[in-house]
C-alpha cells in the first residue's frame, strides 16, 4: 500500500514506522519542519523504545519519507491516516482544529486527484465528529462527493505509551468503521500483516469504542485504587485481593455485567454495596467513585420511569417482576421499584411472571410480598395473555425466554419498552418496539 501519515506527533510517528516496517510505502506529513527533518533523518521525533531504530531502517531502505507538502503526500499515496491530535478545552471539550484544518488541507489537494482516495480518521474524536467535521470539511475543499469521490474510514488507535510497538503488533483487535465497502478494503489491506481479530464496523460505533474503552480503563484505575484504600485502614492487604479477584475470568474480568439495559437488584448487590460504603466512612475513606454506583442504580429506573411516562398512555403491562429471570426473589427488584413509581403515578398495571405467585411464594420472599408490597400482589396475572390484551405499553422486566414471543405477539397500536435487549427480530415486531438504551 501507498500510505500518508497525516501528523508526526505519537500516534503518527508510531504509525508510519510500524505500516513502513510491514513493507508498505509511507509518506509522514506534519506542518513541523524540524518532525520532517528528523524523520528523514532516520531519527524519531518523540521517545519510544524500539521506534528510533525502526524509523531508521525505514528511512534508509526507501520505505518512509516526510514533506510539509500536502499535495505530495496525496499525489503519492491511495490512503491518508489523519492522525492530528484532539485537545481538551478548559470546558473539556475537544478542541477539533487541527482535525478540521488537516481535512480542509487534504480536500484541497484531492481537487485534482483523478483516484479514488481513502481517508482514515485515526484521531481520537467522538461520534458525530467524522460525520460533521471531517467529511463536510473534505466536500467543501475538493468539490467531490463522499463515496464518490474520494473514501472515509475510522480505525482508533489502542497504543500505550511504552509499549506501542508492541502493542501495534499485538493488539486486541483492528476496528474499523466505515459506510462503503471500498473504503473498509482500502484500511483492512494495512493490516494484513497484523495477528489480530478483524472487527467491521459503522463509523459512530468506531468512534464511539475509543472513548469506552479508555474511560472503562480510568474507571479500573480508580476502582482498584478505592479498594486499595479502604483495605489498607482494614489492615487488608490490597494487592492479595485484587490479585485473587482478577482470577475470576467467569464475571469480574468478562463480558458479563456489560450489557446496556436496566439497574441491577436482588438480595445481594445492593445491600453489599451499602455495607462497604458504611464501613469506609467508619474508617473516614473516601470512595467517590462506589459511593456513586447506587445513585447511578437509581437513575436508570427513573430512566425506565421517564420512558413509561412519556407515552402518555395510562394501561401499562409488566413482563417480569423479579430482579432477574429464573428467580422468585423481589427483594430490591427494580422492576418492583418502577412498578411503585408508576402507581404513584396514576398509571394502571397488570403484571406477569411465572416465577412469582402467591401459591409458589415461601419464605423471606413471600413475606416481603405479604408485607413490604402487598397492593402490588393484587395485580399478578396468571398468564401473559392477560397482562397483553389490558395493556397500551408493555415493559419487558427480565429475560424469561417466554417474553420474546410475547413481545412478538403484541399488536401495532402498542408500544414495548424493552428493558433487557430481548433476543428479537425488530422488522418482526408490529408494536412500537424502544429499547431503554439502544
């Protein structure tokens, strides 16, 4: 491949070194005479273990050069990484500039580029950005069309520094986003020397990956840090307990618990995340970060409650009543929790789970039924017909494998809103279908 590199700071530098490395003709651009100079120099601009000498033997074996001149690079190469970085403002925002400068500089020399040419968004930016900031500026600066004219892809960059290289070798996964199958081809080519998991995607969930995955790393940093703080006034050695519970791959370091939906409930989570917020301001530790979890719990109900609401529909039926499918336990279910919130509201609720019945009920959780939510008890229906037929709005509670028919089953002047990504089909369904957060 014929690749420019659009900015020499350190995802730039990395970059180009690593695609020259892999045997493909790079081209580094930066508005920086002395990043030039020092590439074509065979030395690199920034430290990083490793690059100095890969840029060297890159430099001297003909696979990677660098201009200040725009046109050049485009004139030579078929794919333009755009790696320019994307500051903070003082207000936290990104400060798009040089992103938006780059692809205005890019768009001008495309004008008389007869090829179609492909232009990935390396720089981190967030979803909207490609849309609204890049592709406007390349339209308006070449006169040509996207998907016509000239490609766009996004492919973020997951390099840590200290690492890079390897990382680059060795990554968890090369993610690209894009619209037109021409432009994903033209960015997975750069790749095929890399051992990684291919993943294709759309543009804004590309965009989007980058920021989760970076805040799901400060949000471990903090975690293991707020942990670590309270065991050491429990004179608990930290380290011992992180260590023992990174072991369990099955739910701590996994997929599971990391599915958008609806707040979390039962007999356990809830009351263990109070207790250890308790004991921390026994012993005056400060942990912002577990002390917001339940507050966050809280929001995603009345998420769930604005949603109902908003309808303006009065007959409301839940599918679901325990904290999770394949229980009888009510204790903190939030589904409990809404189904109060909507009474109080007026609303008219008919609710099925197989699950929950006053027969079946023993126990600590018939007697919570009995005496914590008695009025509640009184609107259980015995079969899911009941609870579809009396109902405008139906709010699916918890995946028990029944609701996806059901849902299936329900009519198109109702609307279904789904609080746990049921298994469905939406072309499928006649109803209104809302997912709580999709």
């Amino acid at each position: 491949m014929r690749v420019s590199v659009f900015g020499l700071g350190y995802v730039g530098c990395v970059s180009a070194a690593s695609f020259a490395g892999d045997g493909h003709d790079v081209v580094g651009v930066d508005v920086n005479a002395d990043k030039v100079a020092s590439i074509n120099a065979g030395c690199s601009p920034i430290v990083e273990p490793g690059l100095e000498d890969l840029l060297g033997d890159c430099a001297s074996q003909g696979r990677l050069r660098a201009t200040t001149d725009t046109a050049d690079a485009i004139r030579s190469t078929d794919v333009s990484l755009l790696c320019v970085g994307t500051p903070s403002r003082k207000n936290g925002s990104l400060d798009l500039q040089y992103l938006e400068r780059v692809s205005e500089e890019v768009g001008r020399a495309l004008r008389d580029k007869q090829d179609y040419h492909v232009v990935v968004v390396r720089s981190t930016v967030l979803p909207g950005t490609t849309h609204s900031v890049v592709i406007p500026a390349l339209e308006r600066e070449s006169g040509k069309k996207y998907g016509d004219g000239f490609g766009v892809s996004v492919n973020p960059e997951f390099l840590r520094e200290g690492t890079a290289l390897k990382d680059f070798r060795k990554p968890p996964l090369t993610l690209v986003g894009h619209n037109h199958a021409a432009d994903a081809s033209g960015t997975i080519a750069l790749y095929q020397s890399i051992d990684a998991p291919l993943v294709s995607t759309s543009i804004r969930v590309a965009e989007m990956m980058k920021y989760t995955s970076n805040t799901w790393h400060a949000l471990k940093v903090v975690f293991a840090n707020e942990i670590g703080n309270l065991c050491k006034k429990l004179d608990v050695d930290s380290h011992e307990v992180m260590d023992i519970f990174c072991r369990d791959e099955k739910l701590n370091l996994s997929p599971y618990y990391l599915k958008p939906g609806f707040a979390f409930g039962g007999s356990c989570l809830p009351k263990d995340v109070r207790a250890l917020q308790y004991r921390a301001k026994e012993m005056d530790v400060e942990l912002p970060l577990i002390s917001q979890i339940l507050p966050s719990n809280k929001a995603q109900i009345q998420q769930a409650l604005d949603q109902v609401l908003e309808t303006g529909k009065k007959q409301v039926g839940l599918l679901g009543f325990s904290f999770k499918a394949g229980t009888d336990d009510l204790r903190e279910s939030p589904i409990v929790i809404l189904a109060e919130a909507l009474l109080g509201k007026g609303v008219s609720l008919k609710i099925y789970d197989k699950n929950v019945s006053m027969a079946k009920l023993v126990g600590a959780n018939k007697d919570y039924i009995v005496k914590q939510i008695p009025h509640l008890s009184s609107l259980l229906c015995n079969t899911i017909a009941e609870v579809i037929d009396g109902s405008e709005v139906i709010v699916v509670g918890n995946q028990a494998p029944e609701f996806a028919q059901a849902v299936m089953d329900c009519r198109a002047d109702q609307i279904v809103i789904d609080l746990v990504r049921l298994p469905i089909y939406g072309s499928l369904v006649k109803a209104d279908y809302r997912g709580i957060c999709w």
